[in-house]
C-alpha cells in the first residue's frame, strides 16, 4: 500500500464549521504566506461543512438539512462572520397560523404564535454560504476524505496516520501541534492514541452527546408556498410517539422564492432506517392533515439522516435528547500531551454549545491557545 508523507506546524483534523472558522482565524492572525506553509487541514468525510449541509436547489438556493438558524442579538461571532462574508439574513416567517398536535388520536390544534421562532434569522441561500466563504479566505490545501486513523505523541511533533477513503493510501503526517475538530465521541472511539488518552478524559469524550447525532431533517420544495396564502406560517409541532414530523417550519426563500418546508423528523433512529419508503408515506400523509391537499404534490422530498453519518455519530447518539447538554467540560479546553493536542468543535464551547456559535467559539479559544504555544516556540 502506498504512503505519503508530509509535515508542518498545525494540523487541523475536521472540516467543519470549527476547524475552517480556526483555520481562517490562524490566516488572520499569522499571515497568508505562513499559512500556506505550515498550516493543514484535513477532512474524513467527502465534502467540506461537517453538520452544515445545504442541499442545492436550480436556483441556486440552498435547503438546509443540517442547522438552519442565527440569533443575532445572542450570537455576536456567527453574526459578525455572516456580515464578514458578505450574506444576508432573512427573519424565520412566523405569519399566520401554526399548529399544534399532542396524540395521533387528537386533531391538530390551531393557534397564532409570533414568538416561536423569536429573533431567528436564516442564511439567505443556506448555511452551506458558510463554508463556501470560509473556503474562498483559505490559502490552503484542504484534504478530504483523510480519516485519522492514529496519534502519536513523538516527543517533539506528533505522527498523524491517515487513510484515503477513496484510494486506500496511507498518509503520513508530522506536525507540530494537533487540532482535534470532530465530535468528542468520535475522537474516542475512532482514533487510536499512543499513548493512550488518560481514562477520565475518554470517558469524558464519550460521555459528551453529539449535537444532532441522533437527528433527521427533512427538506420539501414546491412550486408555490400555498400554506402562506391559506392563512398557514408553515409552523407545525407534534408531541407524541409514532408521528413521522416532531416540527416543521417555513424554509422558503426571499419573496417566497423558492417555496419549501422544513423540518425535523420525530421517528427514532432504528425506525427511520427500516423503511424509508414507508416514511417518506408517512411524511407525505401529515403534510397533507395540516396543509391540504396541495402538499400531496412536492417538486421533490429530501431526507438526510445524521444518525447514518458515521464521522459524525456514534451508537451513544442513538439516545433521544430531551433537554439541552450542558456542553463545554473543562477538560474538553485543556491542552494535553503538552500542548501539542488540543480539543476544538461546538461540543467543547463553554457558552451556545451545539449551536454554530458554539463551534465559533472554540475555534476562537484554540487559536489563541496555539498562538501562545507559537509565541513560546518562537522566543526560545
């Protein structure tokens, strides 16, 4: 089997909205030219984005089926980066009426509700605008389907062995300092350490839930947002065991264009992956008991299933949440094998943990980790 083998001060593994957000951070702090040369990235999976995901629509308009939301007023960072970018926020529509059900044996309730979605903004053209951005601010190489296979603390530097997903070669990396941007869980049940992680610390990383993990989003687009003419906002809730959509919302476009719906899906993992046929049926059947019969007739009816993504979740993930983790564990922000590892990712944030924020955050606290750790090498 082939190997490659390359070097340099900071490998980020994980391309995900933290480990681009930190590589952009370290491109503006140190330079353009010194980023080219010491700075690498690497993802496992084939595109960049990790829980960000914007599904493509004709129009170039993307359906978010990954996060969907910006707070403004409670989210400085994601807000300055959006307006950094150059994108534009569009408020979550709330007008009309939206429902409510509690039993698959009680009709839908109807009510008015303004403050559901309360100071919520979408991404105009989705959250997939993000990582494009990002992208375009990176002097850099950015290495995908790179799985981490194994670390090693080598005194000195740390050994990076990775596989390529697609070709099946083994990749060698050696690198001053080790950025690990992936769910905790994973890094515990993927990656082997030499030495080994000390026990609390990995018991740490798997007990740490994986936001979304055990989530399914749906994604509907139609030709015309009907519900919005019939008096509808496009706000559904449903509370019960066996319902097929836990919440939909409006997910349309400037003006209404393009027209969808999105949504959250409120069957479990196990029976999500048993008949995505029968599902799909089931979707269909409650869009239609809350909208009429116009939305028996979507242009096209997408479904992403976090839970099957193997780099992001983990069987511990299966395990409903029913309330908010309280993320960011001090040893989660703590640097180990003297600093040349260090943890990064919205689970490990200590303020809006899980959210885009969150994964801001800790890119922001990694960067100026690591550039105390440079300042320290430089003056030696």
């Amino acid at each position: 089997m082939s190997h490659n083998t390359q070097t340099c001060d900071i490998a980020i593994v994980g391309g995900g909205l933290s480990g681009l957000y930190l590589a952009h951070c370290l491109t503006e702090q140190r330079g353009e030219k010194w980023a080219a040369t010491n700075l690498r990235l690497f993802e496992a999976g084939p595109r960049l984005g990790g829980r960000i995901l914007s599904l493509e629509l004709e129009d170039d308009y993307g359906l978010d089926l990954g996060p969907s939301w910006v707070w403004p007023e409670d989210q400085p960072l994601i807000y300055s980066l959006v307006r950094s970018l150059g994108l534009s926020l569009l408020p979550q529509w709330q007008e009309g009426n939206a429902i409510y059900q509690l039993s698959g044996d009680i009709p839908a309730q109807t009510y008015r509700d303004q403050r559901g979605y309360a100071g919520a903004y979408r991404i105009a053209g989705g959250t997939g605008r993000i990582i494009e951005g990002l992208q375009q601010t990176l002097p850099i190489s950015l290495c995908t389907r790179h799985r981490l296979v194994s670390l090693e603390d080598a005194g000195d530097r740390v050994e990076l062995i990775f596989n390529n997903t697609l070709t099946g070669v083994t990749h060698v990396v050696w690198a001053g300092q080790v950025v690990l941007a992936m769910p905790p869980r994973i890094v515990a049940s993927r990656i082997q350490f030499f030495p080994a992680l000390p026990q609390k610390l990995f018991d740490t990383l798997l007990k740490t839930p994986t936001w979304m993990a055990g989530q399914a989003k749906m994604a509907v687009s139609y030709e015309r947002a009907f519900w919005r003419q019939d008096g509808w906002s496009g706000t559904a809730m449903a509370n019960f065991a066996g319902v097929a959509i836990a919440e939909v919302f409006d997910a349309c476009g400037p003006d209404a264009a393009p027209a969808a719906l999105g949504g959250f899906i409120g069957a479990p993992p196990g029976a999500r992956q048993q008949d995505t046929g029968a599902l799909r049926e089931k979707i269909m059947q409650q869009l239609v008991s809350y909208f009429g019969e116009l939305a028996a007739s979507p242009q096209r009816l997408h479904l992403y299933d976090w839970y099957g993504n193997e780099d992001i979740a983990h069987p511990l993930d299966a395990q409903p949440l029913y309330s908010h983790p309280r993320y960011g564990h001090p040893w989660l922000s703590l640097d180990h094998w003297k600093d040349k590892l260090l943890l990064c990712g919205t689970e490990t944030a200590r303020e809006s943990g899980g959210y885009m924020e969150g994964a801001l955050n800790s890119a922001k606290r990694v960067c100026a980790q690591l550039s105390v750790s440079l300042e320290s090498v430089r003056s030696r």
